[in-house]
C-alpha cells in the first residue's frame, strides 16, 4: 500500500478516485456534485506527495460508485486519475479514466446563441478534438471549448 493511502481513513463501500492531478480535486468535486449532502463519508487530500517531484489530489467517497457520465467528466478534469472501487475495504476493481471521442449532455455550451441553450432543450454533443490540450467542441455551433472554463449541465 502507498503510503498516502494511509493517510486518510479506509472506507468499507464506495469509491476511491486517486492520481487527481495536483489542485484539480475540488473541481472534481463540483463536477461529480459530491457534496456531503447525503450524509455519506467523504475525504479528500490535496497536495498529496505523489513521486519525487510531484503531486497528486485523492477523494475517497463512501457509499457511491461512479456512473459512466461521472467517468467521463473525471476523464475530462484529470485524465490521469483512477478510479478505485472498493467492497468490505478490498479493492475489487481499478481502472484509468479514458476520454471519449465525444461528450454528450454533460457540459454546457459556452455559446449563449447556441441551439443548445435555447428553449428546444437541445442535449449537448461536444467532440474532443483535442486529447492532450483538453480541448472540446461543440457539434452544433462548432464553437471551441476550453475544458477549465466549461459548465455543467
Ligand atoms: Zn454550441
């Protein structure tokens, strides 16, 4: 076991999300609404030493396993992060986030004249077209979509 792992206290049930790159984790918070609301057990370790020089943000949710439109949103604000699934404290499933080719309904078009934002309650599709610059864009209006300044539906 790493030794960050032990820094904050195993859960029985849920799910581990680790590699969060360093300063991204609140973000993931907000983007997966993981909010304590429920009641449900949540740590979250930022600046975790990860590596020599580096860093890395570790949330530990308690009771809630990941649906696919939560993947693909963690796949979206860090790339690098696994998600670790975890049943009577044994870790019974790892696996890498991927990104998809193409995002649909969870971000917000940044176009407000978007057919998207109208009325029609059109569901977003976006396409990444950029991997590695995390870059997005918008199949209606091909506006192009700069990932950290993106809403979410
Ligand atoms: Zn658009």
């Amino acid at each position: 076991m790493e030794q960050s792992e032990l820094l904050v206290r195993r859960i029985r049930e849920g799910t581990v999300i680790d590699h969060i790159d360093e300063g991204m984790g609140l973000k993931v918070l907000d983007a997966l609404q993981i909010d304590g609301s429920d009641g449900s057990l949540i740590t979250i370790a930022l600046n975790v030493p990860s590596g020599k020089f580096k860093k890395k943000d570790i949330i530990k949710v308690e009771g809630r396993f990941l649906k696919d439109d939560d993947t693909n949103k963690l796949a979206v604000i860090a790339p690098k992060a696994t998600i670790n699934m975890i049943k009577d404290y044994r870790l019974i499933e790892k696996r890498r986030v991927s990104l998809p080719n193409e995002i649909d309904r969870i971000f917000r078009c940044t176009n407000p004249d978007c057919v998207t934002n109208s009325a029609e309650k059109i569901e977003s599709v976006m396409d990444v077209i950029d991997r590695e610059g995390r870059v997005l864009r918008c199949r209606y209006c091909s506006r192009t979509l700069d990932v950290d300044r993106l809403r979410y539906n």
